[in-house]
C-alpha cells in the first residue's frame, strides 16, 4: 500500500512513516524541501510539493492506499519559548491549514482510482475549555481561535467523502517528546529544581505517548469502520498538576515552584490559554473500535521516554 504523508517531515509523521515501511508499504513524505529530509528509512522517500496544490506530487494520489494531512504550520513556533498568536501569525497558522487541505482534496479529485482513506489533522484543542468536564467526540467546539482552527483544519479536506473516500479527523492531545514541544519545555524547569504548577494546576492536560500516536493512525488507516473524528489522547485524564508532579517525581526533582497565570499571560499572551485552560478528554471511538494503548497512565510513559 502506498500511504503519502503531507507534513511528513515532522516528529508525528517520521514516526508514521518508519512504522509503515517497517511492515512493507511504500511511504511518501511530501516537503516544500526534499533535499532537507535526510536520513529516511528504507522505503521512505521524499517529493517536493509547494503546499498548495497537487502541482508535481498529485498523480501519486491515484490508487493509494491513504493520505495522511499533518500539514500546518507550528502553533507553537520554532523556538523554546511559544510565539505569541499577532494577528498576522494567527493567520499564517490558519492559511497554512488550509491551503494544504486544498491541495489534497485536489490530488483526490484529479485520482482516477481514489485514496481509501484521507486522515486529517487536527487537535484536542477542537472543545475549547470545559473546565472538569470529561469530553468525548460527541463533544461540540469550543468558540475560541484554537477550537474554531480545527474546525477549519477538519473541513479542508471533508469533501473528499462526497468522492467515496473515507475521512477521519484525529484531534491529537500533546504528544510527548523530550526533544521539542511542551514535554522538553517541562523538562528543563523541572531538571533545575523548579517544576511546580501553572496557574491553578487544575487544568485538564491530555497527552499522547508517540508509540500510541502513532499505532492509532495505522489503526485507523487499516480499520474500514473507522470514520469522522477521533481523539487520540492517553484514556488516564489528568490535570497539569498531576503530570508536572508525575514528571518531578520520575525525575527525582521537587514540585513546588508555581508560576502563576497573570505571569504567563504577560509573557505569552493568548498562546498562555492553551496551558492555563487546557482539556480532559477520553478517546471513547478508539476504544469502541478496540485499539489497545501501550501506554497508558502518565507515569508510564514518562518513564519510557526518560529512561
């Protein structure tokens, strides 16, 4: 089976694709720069595409197995510290989505034999902040930029079902990784004995280990019954305080050193309500469809990644 990856260029998608080719199937990553994307497994390759369009890589849509959408740009910029959310970023971050979900839905329509699966990107950020409440796909979204983002990133690419393909959404929680995202910028504050809470630490925190991230998008690549949204998210919810006090005691390090909300306000702006605000979600279809998590507490996983 032929699976191309938009955006394969990533920690989710290099994963995706090393499993792929591990079992046989013949993976294409899709970057704006080819040349950049060294160290490829065997059975993985590289063709440029602008991001936009089907232009160049399209006619590789025409009896493959699945496309896989993780094209976007990064929410969190490229640097330790978030970028805040100007209004120009905040529309880089939505055009960027969008156009790359324009580019599939064209490789799908010019596909003489069509895809079986598009899989879209998108994120647990899709139900706003609903305090306590544990929230499953059933859920409705939220109204603020984040929730109404995935809306978005979900419907780029939803008139492929009116084509006979099928979609499904994967709204990731946070998947952890000690080399970049929210785990590595945990990592060091807690390494110098000043992990402590954000804000009230009653926040819901939904995370991923990257093992099950990535089983649950080959579980649904594979798995015909599989349609519409999914949450993949770790079926322990936790609150933030409740993975920051996890992650210093698998450490050995304290938990003791808040750092109160108005502070990452002024530091963040609203990129600051992603963390003060957070989600607790259930990933109830994976679980319904009956994919089995690895890892499945907080303590696990950490325990895993920071051996």
């Amino acid at each position: 089976m032929r699976v191309i990856i938009a955006g394969g260029t990533g920690f989710i998608g290099r994963n995706l694709a090393a499993d792929l080719a591990s079992s046989g199937h013949e993976v294409v990553l899709l970057s704006r720069n080819p040349a950049k994307a060294s160290g490829l497994p065997a059975g993985v390759r590289a063709e440029r595409w602008d991001s936009r369009s089907a232009a160049g890589w399209g006619p590789l849509a025409d009896g493959a197995g699945a496309i896989v959408n993780l094209a976007g740009e990064n929410l969190a910029g490229s640097g330790f510290l978030p970028s805040r959310w100007t209004p120009e970023r905040k529309a880089l971050i939505r055009q960027s989505r969008l156009d790359a979900g324009r580019a599939v839905v064209e490789a799908v329509s010019a596909a003489r034999i069509k895809p079986r699966v598009v899989i879209q990107s998108s994120g647990i950020g899709h139900y706003g902040s609903r305090e306590d409440k544990l929230l499953t796909e059933a859920d409705p979204p939220g109204t603020d930029f984040l929730a109404q983002l995935t809306v978005d990133w979900e419907n780029s690419t939803a008139a492929v079902a009116a084509q006979g393909v099928r979609h499904v959404s994967i709204r990731s929680a946070v998947v952890l990784s000690p080399e970049e995202g929210a785990l590595q910028r945990l990592i060091l504050p807690t390494k110098l004995f000043a992990g402590g809470p954000m804000g009230s630490g009653r926040q819901g925190f939904a995370w991923i280990h990257p093992v099950d991230e990535t089983a649950a998008i080959r579980f649904l690549i594979e798995h015909d019954a599989a349609t519409g949204p999914f949450n993949l998210v770790a079926p322990d919810p936790t609150t933030y305080a409740e993975f920051a006090r996890t992650l210093a005691r698998v450490m050995g390090r304290p938990y003791w050193l808040p750092v109160p909300d108005f502070a990452l306000r002024a530091l963040l702006g609203e990129v600051a309500s992603v963390v003060l605000e957070g989600q607790r979600a259930a990933p109830q279809k994976l679980l319904d469809l009956g994919f089995t998590f690895r890892f499945q507490t907080a303590e696990a996983a950490l325990r895993d990644l920071l051996r």
